[in-house]
C-alpha cells in the first residue's frame, strides 16, 4: 500500500476536503460544548492540514501527524500555524492534550497498521491515557457496507488533475480495497502524469469500537456524520468522551 505519494496527495487536496470541512465545526463545536476554548488538539493522519486549520482560526493548538511525507508538506502550508510531523497512529506518542481526532477512516487502513484489534486496543488506551479529565477523542471509520453492491467505481476531473478509483469489499464485509489511478498535468507543457496506487481498509462493526472504547474507560456515541447530513451506508463517527 502506498501512502499518498506526491500526486495523490495533491488530487486529494484540490478535490477531496469536504469531509475535513465537515469534522472541522463538528469538533469545535464539541469543544465549545465542553468549555475547550483553547483546546491542544492531536490529529492522527492530519492529511492536508485542513482541520488542522480550521482548529487553528478557532483558537486551538494543533499537532498533526501524518504517515505521507507529501501531505505532511501540504499541511505545514495550509497551516503554518501548527505543527506537524510524519509518523503513524500505531506508534505515535500522543501527549498531554483535550482532544484527539482521525478525520476520513485513518484507522481503518491497513499498511503500517495491520488491522487488528490489538492495535486499535492499544491505540485507545494510549489515547484515554493522553487525554485530560473530559477529553474528547472523535474519529470515523468505513464500516461493513462502506460498497454496497460489492464494486463501485468513479472518476472525477480538476483543472490540472483527473482520478480514476475502483472499490471493492469482500462478502464478508471485511476487508475493502480501493485502487486509485491519478493523472496529473506536468507543470509547463500538456502532458500528464499517470501514477497509481492500492489502498486496503479493515471495515470494523461499529459494535467492536464500542465495545473496545468501553474497555478503555470512554463513554461513547456512534453518529451517522459530523452534520445534519448523514454519511452513506458503511461510514460512522464516534465520538469518545474521557
């Protein structure tokens, strides 16, 4: 599994934060709920830094972690206000802080992660550990059904960029697999670049992330989405107080 090389990350960013723009309110406005009005805020698997931007205007202070080298750089532009490292959720040392986030199934994908309750038990009671009295720790996950019919494919088109994506999920609604063809034009001339990627997602029922954020002392909630609008079949929030 590739881990968003230089491309991706750029198609990613010009076309794809609309989830980042989603979570970011949803998670203010949960901290605001809780009076975190200055809140220090870990995002595992940070992206582009969009939420880590929007958590900046709103007074926050955040650490964003990300597994791609090239949407770490993205980040530091989007928001230079933060700061920012390349590293993975399964080893990461989280510190002493209100709230964590994973925005757009970070710990659902399978690479330095091996998709196994171990690592996501680990993971959680790092997390309860970090996290000061009334911590928030907010997150989604692609869940069984994430494809209903089993494949799905799409395309879509930018002014510089084109992505191609297949999608698969096994029968047993397990295991998803996306394969992500980009084509990106090449500054200076009219050519583009093809590159091609495999990304693989644990789907998780969303009664085992209860029951294990449970095990780890958090009260928890399940949504359908960080808005009024629910996501599609397959796509849950959990939202996990200390």
């Amino acid at each position: 599994m590739a881990d968003y090389g230089t491309d991706l990350a750029y198609v990613h960013d010009a076309g794809f934060l609309d989830l980042a723009r989603q979570a970011a309110p949803f998670v203010v406005e949960r901290l605001a709920e809780r009076g975190m009005d200055e809140a220090r805020v870990v995002e595992l698997g940070c992206g582009s830094g969009e939420t880590a931007a929007e958590l900046g205007v709103a007074g926050h202070e955040v650490l964003g972690v990300d597994a791609s080298r090239a949407m770490v750089e993205l980040a530091r532009h989007r928001a230079p206000e933060a700061r920012f490292r390349v590293g993975t959720w399964t080893t990461e040392k989280i510190p002493e802080c209100e709230c964590v986030i994973a925005i757009g199934e970070v710990l659902g994908y399978v690479g330095a992660a091996k998709g196994t309750k171990a690592e996501l038990r680990d993971l959680f009671g790092r997390v309860r550990t970090a996290l000061t009295s009334g911590g928030l720790f907010v997150f989604d996950l692609a869940t069984p059904g994430r494809v209903p019919a089993g494949e799905d494919s799409a395309f879509r088109v930018g002014e510089d960029w084109a992505i191609l994506y297949t999608a698969q999920e096994d029968s047993k609604g397990r295991k998803l697999q996306r394969r992500i063809t980009t084509f990106r034009k090449i500054a200076g001339g009219a050519t583009y670049r093809r590159t091609e990627e495999v990304h693989r997602l644990r789907l998780w029922r969303p009664g085992e992330i209860e029951a294990m954020l449970r095990d780890a002392r958090f009260k928890v909630q399940t949504r359908r989405g960080y808005g009024p609008r629910s996501f599609a079949p397959g796509h849950r929030v959990f939202v996990a107080r200390a």
